[in-house]
C-alpha cells in the first residue's frame, strides 16, 4: 500500500501504514471498513489526537526499533532484488 505506481515506495505512505499497524496491532481497536477508506484521515485522527504518542510511549524501544528496521530492511532487499539481474528478466 506504500507503493506508487512506478513501484517506488513512497516514504510518507510507509510512516502512515505503519503508524496505523502499530496501532493495530497494540491495541484494541477495530475498524470499519468504511473507516480504513480514508487512511489520511485515521492517520490525521490518531496524530492530532496525541493517542498514537501516547501507545508509541509504552511499547519498549527495542520492539519498535525491530518494526522499524525490518520494514526499511525488507523495502531495501525489494529493491536490491528488483534491480538484479533476476529482478530485471522478471
């Protein structure tokens, strides 16, 4: 969902997803799917809010480095792959 349509991962997109999953996945909330329509809205709602400030304060600091590091990781092999010489006979 963080991709455009060039297949470039659009650093903006990868902040909101993830801010939105981690939220997800730490609390618990439940959304619609009306209310996963409009993602910059969640997004803005839980920002404006302090609330994703306030969860992100509870969750140990190695936990989210590892989310952290593993997204950027994974967007990094994608990319290391899609430039190779089997990325590109693809």
């Amino acid at each position: 969902m963080s991709v455009d349509e060039h297949i470039f991962y659009n650093p903006c997109k990868v902040k909101i997803f993830t801010t939105i999953e981690i939220l997800l996945a730490y609390t618990n909330i439940n959304l619609t799917e009306k209310q996963q329509e409009d993602v910059l809205k969640l997004y803005d709602l839980f920002i404006s809010s302090k609330f994703y400030s306030e969860v992100i304060k509870l969750i140990p600091g190695e936990e989210l480095d590892y989310i952290q590091n593993g997204i950027f990781d994974t967007i990094h092999e994608i990319y290391r792959y899609r430039d190779s010489a089997m990325g590109v006979m693809q």
